[in-house]
C-alpha cells in the first residue's frame, strides 16, 4: 500500500498515476479520496474550488476501479478540476458570478463530456474572477497564489492554476481571452497550453467574448498538458468555430531540430522586469547550447494594439451578459459591472475601429515570424503584485499595468497557439513563466519544444513548500 502523503502522490504526473494503475498498486476510489481528503485540508485557505462534486467523483471513481487494464481510457482514473465555466450537467455553473449562483445546466459541455469519456474523475468547478475578467463577485471566493497567498494568483482562471500548482487536481480546464490561461500558469508556476482557436470546442463554456475566447489544459507537465490536450480537441458540430482537424501529429513524432526559433531581445526586455528577462535568455541559451537553430527576428511594437482589445473584450462581454446586465446590475461585483458597462457604451465605429487594429496587429506579427516556426518569449512582464479583498472585490484595480497584455493578449488577436512553462524562480521565489508560441495547428510542435526543455530541467519539478 502506497503511503499518499509521504510519497507526495499528489504532485505525481499524470503518466506516474497511470503506471501506478496499470500496475495495480492503487485504484482510482483510493486516489479520490485522497484528492478529498488533501482538498478538505489545503483549500479553506487556497480558496480553489467553487464547488466540490465528490458524489459524482467518487461514483466515477468506484466504477472506474473495477474496469479490466485493456478498457482504460486514456485519462483512466485521473484526478481533474475544470473551471466554473463549463457546464456539468446537475452542478451549478456559475461563471465567478452571483446573478448565475443557480444556474445548473442539463447537460455537459463538450470538454467536460470529452474528458468523461476519457475516464478522467472530475473533483469539482474552480473559481474564476467574475464572468472570466479581472475582479471577483463578492459573493465568490478569490483564489490565493500557493507561493505566496498575498501575490495574485492571475485571472481569470486563477482557481485552475492555485488547484494545479498546490496538488489539489492532476490537471484543470481554463479559458483565455486576453491570457486567462498563461497569467495564472505563469504566476502559479505550472503549464498551460493555449490552443489554437477552434482545435477545442466552446460548447457549454460561459462566453466571455466569443471572437476572443479559448479553452485548454493546465497541468504540472507538458506531457500532462498534451495528453489532456488530445482528449478535448477535435470538431463539435455544436460549435461551428471548431476545425474539422485530421492531424494526427504528436510531439514525439517532431524532430526539434527541424524547428526554426525565433527570438528578439529588445521585444523580451523592453518595460520587462529583468529577473524575467534573463530567465529567458537563460532559455535561449540551454536551447543553443542544443544546436537548435535560433533565429533573430523583430518583433512590431505591440503596445499600440493593446488599448483596443478592452474595445472587443467588453463589447462581446455585454453581448454575453445581455440578460442579465444591466437589469440585474445590483447582482454583479464592481469590477466586471464597470466592464460590462464599459462595453454597452462602446459604439458601432469604435468596435469596427478595433477589429480593424485587431487585423492589422496580426498582419504585422504574421510578417515577423514568416521566416520562424515559433517564438520564444516570457508570459509576463513583472511579477504577481500584491492582493487583497479591497482589490479583488474593488473597482477596476489599477495595479494592471496597460501593458500587462503585451505577451499575451495578440495572440489571442491571432488565435495562435501558446504554451507556458516554468522557468525559473525571482529572488522573492515567485515562478517565472516561458512562452512558446506557434503558427495555428502547431501545437504539436511547440509542446515538442516545451518538452525537450522540461527534460533537461527541473523547474516543474519545484512545488510550493507549504502543500508538500
């Protein structure tokens, strides 16, 4: 009998608990609770989960621990956490707000089916900033950062990334609009794969803004990352943004040193904080030191872009909330009130003005990279600011630098895809995220590239002290 606790199952990959299956030396019901057990105990003062659904999991996981070794499921007994946007038909969906606090769908959304299917035990919904933008319903909890619980733990899905980085799932669900996905990855120290818009289905996910919107994997590996990944992505003829995709490509199948890596120095430095910047020119180098091939490119000035994504963002978001703002306006928390009013006040010339701006930011990165495979660049430009309930439960808060966007946000413009990797650590032992971003349909690429730099690193082995 495997001792849990002593051991550090919890921090396991993926691969690990899979093994442990297929050799019979635990179960699923037992890793269930376990999971309960280790939530009941870390998450009073982590403040990941929204809604618990241990009925259900252990349910999956009795029925799963019964199941002969040539019936598993590619996810077979797997411990994941999806956020509080996706549908779970009988679970309340909330989307971090209180107007939808008894909202239970009938059905699942197509991720949550997907993963089901896979044989994943989904433990419960993790909280989001409200509607998936910046502030938090006062009603709904806000998710402290496992490295240092005043630091912010990134939004929107800051609970996905606190519920990964501190061993409370094996892997969680997020959604990135302007980079929901890699903020918390980066500010929580674990991976997040942003596919390319259309590779998932939007299917019974709360919209936030639909031209902008993508749903993907966090995980401690990218491993872990690729293989929730696999199991998510595909057509749904529910949602009619999704591709129509018969690559059956993986990273394994990639030689790296085919890869062309792009990479600019003034672009990685510029208004960034240099311990960020020097972790990843020590990425550079380790790729170097590989004989990869590692191409200077120049990088357009972004920054003029940025002010035109709050433009879409808000507008789609009103569109979303139509409903129920501003008729129940009272339900909402200040933050995402002020953004929703934001958008009911852009006009029809500003949201053309921006789409426009949006065209021609892609155009420019387009012609950047047009002579490299992917790109090599931080997540963030500073590190995780101080928090408290004044500033999750505030106004818009203004420790949002207007460039914090600046690594993320066009690349929800494009519709790229992006992974973001542990590091490195700052000299206060905050996580440092690397982005690897791709052309569309290339995240088998990317994720070979994350993996080969995982490999010969041990940052994502590091976990926070405190949830050991």
């Amino acid at each position: 009998m495997i001792d849990f606790e002593t051991n550090n199952m919890h921090y396991f990959s993926m691969q690990q608990l899979k093994k442990l299956y297929e050799d019979n030396e635990i179960s699923p019901l037992e890793v269930a609770n376990y999971m309960f057990e280790r939530i009941d105990k870390h998450d009073s003062e982590l403040k990941s989960f929204a809604t618990l659904m241990m009925e259900n999991a252990i349910k999956s996981a009795k029925d799963l621990s019964g199941k002969p070794k040539n019936l598993f499921g590619p996810l077979h007994g797997i411990p994941i956490a999806v956020k509080d946007l996706c549908y779970t038909k009988g679970v309340r969906t909330m989307g971090g707000t209180e107007v939808l606090e008894n909202f239970i769908p009938t059905f699942d959304s197509t991720v949550v089916k997907k993963l089901r299917d896979a044989g994943a035990i989904i433990l419960g919904k993790l909280n989001t900033t409200e509607g998936a933008m910046g502030g938090y319903n006062p009603k709904r909890l806000a998710p402290r950062n496992p490295w240092d619980i005043e630091k912010w733990s990134g939004s929107s899905s800051s609970g996905s990334g606190v519920a990964t980085a501190a061993g409370l799932c094996f892997g969680s669900l997020g959604s990135d609009t302007g980079g929901s996905i890699r903020y918390p990855s980066a500010a929580c120290g674990v991976v997040g794969l942003k596919p390319t818009y259309g590779r998932v289905s939007r299917y019974g996910v709360l919209d936030l803004a639909k031209s902008l919107d993508h749903v993907g994997p966090m995980t401690r590996t990218v491993k872990d990352a690729w293989d929730m990944y696999s199991v998510i992505k595909g057509f749904d003829e529910k949602d009619l943004t999704t591709i129509n995709d018969l690559d059956d490509n993986n990273p394994e199948t990639i030689n790296i040193n085919e890869i062309k890596i792009g990479y600019d120095d003034h672009y990685a430095s510029k208004d960034v904080n240099p311990e960020i910047t020097n972790a990843i020119r020590k990425v550079v180098k380790i790729f170097e030191s590989l004989n990869l091939n590692i191409e200077e490119v120049q990088m357009p000035d972004v920054g003029q872009f940025l002010s035109y994504w709050p433009v879409l963002c808000s507008s789609e978001a009103a569109l979303a909330h139509a409903e129920n703002y501003p008729s129940k306006k009272n339900q909402y928390g200040k933050w995402f009130a002020e953004w929703l009013q934001k958008g009911c006040d852009v006009s029809k010339d500003e949201y053309i003005e921006a789409s426009v701006k949006r065209d021609e930011s892609n155009n420019l990165i387009s012609n950047s990279l047009k002579n490299v495979d992917v790109l090599i660049a931080p997540t963030l430009i500073d590190f995780p600011h101080y928090v408290d309930d004044k500033i999750h439960y505030g106004s818009i808060d203004k420790n949002r630098n207007k460039d914090t966007g600046k690594f993320t946000i066009p690349f929800n413009y494009n519709r790229y895809p992006t992974l973001t990797l542990p590091c490195g650590f700052s000299k206060s032992g905050l996580p440092i995220g690397l982005q690897i971003i791709g052309k569309p349909m290339t995240e088998a690429m990317i994720c070979a590239l994350g993996a080969k730099y995982e490999q010969i690193t041990d940052w994502h082995n590091q976990h926070p002290e405190n949830y050991n």
